[in-house]
C-alpha cells in the first residue's frame, strides 16, 4: 500500500522562507512530485525527485532522501499569491497517489 | 503547444442525462489519465491510457466509461451518474508512463442535480 503524510495548514510571512515536508511509504519508489494547487484550479507541476538530493528551480526547491521516505518543498521569498494547496505526490509500482496536500496561507 | 485541453470548462447535468468530457493534448504524451477531486481532498486516480490502451481501471463505476479515441485524444462518457459524483474532472498526461513530468489539464467543474 501507499501513505503520504503532510501537514494540514501552515502559515507563513511574506518575504520569508517556509519548509512544507512529506514523509511516504510505498511499494516500490519511481519518483516523487510537488503540484501547487490554488483552489478551483487545477494542480500545477513544481518539481520532480527520483535521486536524493536537492533539486532548485527559482524560488523553489525539492529535497529527496529514499532511505528516510522524505521530502520537502522549501519555497524563498514568500509571495502572496503563494497562497495555495501544496500536493506531494508519489509514483510506486501503482500510478501516482497524492497526499492530502497542504493548505499554505501567506500573509503580510 | 505545451497543454492539456479540456472541454466543457462547467457541466450541469440530470441523474438521466449522457454527457461526455474530452482531454486534449498535443505534446505527443503517450499516458493520459483521469482523475476526480472532490472539494479539499487530493486528485484520486481513475483511469489511465498508455499508448491508446486502457492499462489502469481503478474500481470506477461503470456509469463512467472512458474512451481513447487516439494518441492525442481521451474522452470521459458519463451516463446515469449520481449527485455525489458531482466534482473537479482532472485529465493529465505524460509523455509516457515513469517519466519525470504529469501535466494536468485545467479540469471540469461537474455538477449532477
């Protein structure tokens, strides 16, 4: 089976830097996504993690360890319109399962 | 062209009526996918098309039946749905099942009355 844990809501400043984290058991391991979702839209790709390590991609960036089944999303320089659903997502030997997502509010 | 099309953007239907919903994509993705999210929950899984074959069927009832016409092509038919199949109709393709990148299409707003 799968199970992908994140927390519920965080809230965080604009300007500043937040850690949204993900822990994940699954059968078998071919990749780990982020999707920002703003609520009525559908979810928009981030990043994408197969190897351990850091992946950076402007203001975002994904980290990978497989041996802990962990990952974060670390997002600098808070903006409001960062204010959405963050979706961790993991590919198995079955299709990619998300977590709950977690609902981020950034405010002033 | 680097999208994932959808039509219609909102549907209303009756418990009686038979409606479809079509995905487009001109990427040359060869695995396309639905998926439903209901308000708050993630996206869940519901079928899944690799190279215009259906290799996914996650337990869906059969009022939904989907249909890949060709490679860039996925159609959803519904027929005698309920009103808790009312939901966000997510498509999604990839240039091929294990590879790193799953575009979504911007989804239907379905409402069942």
């Amino acid at each position: 089976g799968q199970n992908i844990d994140q927390p519920t809501e965080m809230t965080a400043t604009e300007g500043a830097i937040v850690q949204i984290n993900c822990t994940y058991q699954t059968s078998g391991f071919n990749g780990l996504f982020w999707y920002q979702q703003h609520a009525g839209e559908a979810p928009t790709f981030l990043s994408y993690n197969v190897l351990d390590g850091l992946e950076e991609k402007g203001r975002f960036s994904s980290f990978l360890s497989r041996s802990k089944g962990y990952s974060y999303l670390l997002l600098k320089e808070l903006q409001m319109k960062d204010s959405a659903s963050y979706l961790c997502a993991v590919e198995g030997n079955t299709p990619l399962v998300f977590g709950k997502g977690t609902r981020l509010s950034v405010i002033a | 062209d680097t999208e994932v099309t959808q039509t219609p953007k909102h549907l209303v239907m009756g418990m009686t009526n038979k409606k479809s919903l079509k995905c487009e994509q001109h990427m040359g993705h060869r695995a396309m996918y639905w998926y439903k999210q209901k308000a708050k929950k993630p996206p869940e899984l519901m079928f899944v098309y690799s190279y215009e074959k259906l290799s996914i069927n996650e337990s869906v009832p059969s009022r939904f039946s989907p249909e890949c016409p060709n490679s860039s092509l996925l159609n959803l038919h519904l027929h005698a749905l309920q009103p808790e199949d009312s939901a966000l109709y997510l498509c999604a393709s990839r240039p091929r099942t294990g590879t790193n990148e799953q575009f979504f299409g911007p989804g239907t707003r379905l409402t069942v009355l």
